[in-house]
C-alpha cells in the first residue's frame, strides 16, 4: 500500500508542476524591431534582408535608434525588394499604411496585429492563404492582384472596404464579398467565378482606375 501511494503522490506532483512549465512557451510576445536587429547575424538570410531593409530605411544601423524611428512611422513602403520573410514588420503597429507590392511573400502570419492599417498593398506576391488578414477591420483599401487565391472568406468581415483588388488570382466564389456595402470599386478580372451575375459585381470596376 505505501509504495501505491508514494506513486500516486508523485504522479499527482508531476500533475501540478507540468502545466506551469508549459505556460511559458504558449505565451509568445511579438519580438521588437530592435530585438530583431540586434539577432540579424543569426537569423535566416530572408528575415536578415527585411531587417537590413528596415535599416536601410530608418538612415542608421543602431538598433536603438532605428526602432524608435522605424515605430514611429504610420505608412512604409517595401515594394520590389525581394521580401520574404514579414516577421520583423511584426510589431509595427502604428502603421495605417503598408506596401509591399511585387515581392516573393506567402506568409502573412506577421501582419495578423496591425489592426490600424487602413491600406495594404500586396499584389504580385505568392500569397494563397488570407486568414492572417480575417482581423484587420479597419482596412479600406487592398490589393491583392496576382496572387495565388482561391478562398476569400477571410475577407468577408472587412466591411469597411472601400477598394479591392483580386485580378489574375484562381478565385471560384466571390458570395463572400456580397455584404461589402462601402465596396465602391473592385477589380475581379480573370479569376475562375462561377456566378458572375452577384449585384455587387455591378460597381465600379477598379480595374479602369
């Protein structure tokens, strides 16, 4: 009996002790552009480029210094510069403006908390999954043009859109879209939509702008 306890003991112990060793690692805070930068020797050559790019941007290779002018901005501007890896751009969220047209970004995982954006432009990039972008509620403006879409459902709770760009992507239902009422243009050529007859279709084409 007294070695059946002493298992049941520990067993319970080990119950109690395993859930705060765990906790750490599911609490998991967005990293800061200096942390970032003061890591680029270390980090893979994608993330390393968007950091240097960053950089480049703020006028100084002090981390200290470029993190306080690089949180400072509300609109950036990264388009054809061969970006990969968003991960620095993580902890911007002061941004309503962001642009990063014709580069080589699938993963838009690192943009899920800048919830002040009000643009975003992302057209010629590799991008298939739009979940990332499901919270950022007070966008008015994107471009997602020749891309790699097939599923806009994420977009459907972006009511406040007021112009969107889809052309050249593999988009089959657009129903999605259908309770977008501030939409005034919208540009969905070349995709693969099935029911082309959707009343909000009727609006402007933003592909004529």
């Amino acid at each position: 009996m007294k070695k059946v306890i002493v298992l049941v003991s520990g067993f319970t112990f080990l119950l109690q002790v395993l859930p705060t060793t765990a906790a750490p690692s599911q609490q998991q805070k967005t990293k800061s552009f200096a942390q970032w930068c003061q890591q680029k020797d270390s980090v893979p050559a994608a993330t390393k480029l968007t950091i240097d790019l960053l950089l480049k941007e703020a006028g100084t290779q002090n981390c200290q210094q470029a993190d306080s002018y690089i949180n400072s901005l509300t609109e950036l501007n990264l388009s054809g510069k061969g970006i990969s890896d968003l991960q620095p751009l993580s902890g911007l969220t002061k941004l309503t403006g962001l642009y990063l047209d014709s580069n080589k970004i699938s993963d838009l995982k690192p943009l899920a908390g800048l919830t002040k954006l009000m643009g975003l432009g992302l057209n010629e990039n590799k991008i298939s999954d739009l979940k990332p972008l499901s919270g950022l509620t007070k966008l008015i403006g994107l471009h997602l043009s020749n891309n790699k879409i097939s599923n806009i459902k994420p977009l459907a709770g972006l009511i406040q859109l007021n112009t969107l760009y889809l052309q050249n992507n593999q988009i089959i239902d657009a129903k999605p879209l259908s309770k977008m009422n501030k939409l005034d243009s919208i540009c969905l050529f070349n995709n693969k939509i099935i029911d082309k007859n959707l009343t909000f279709m009727n609006r402007e084409d933003a592909c004529k702008l």
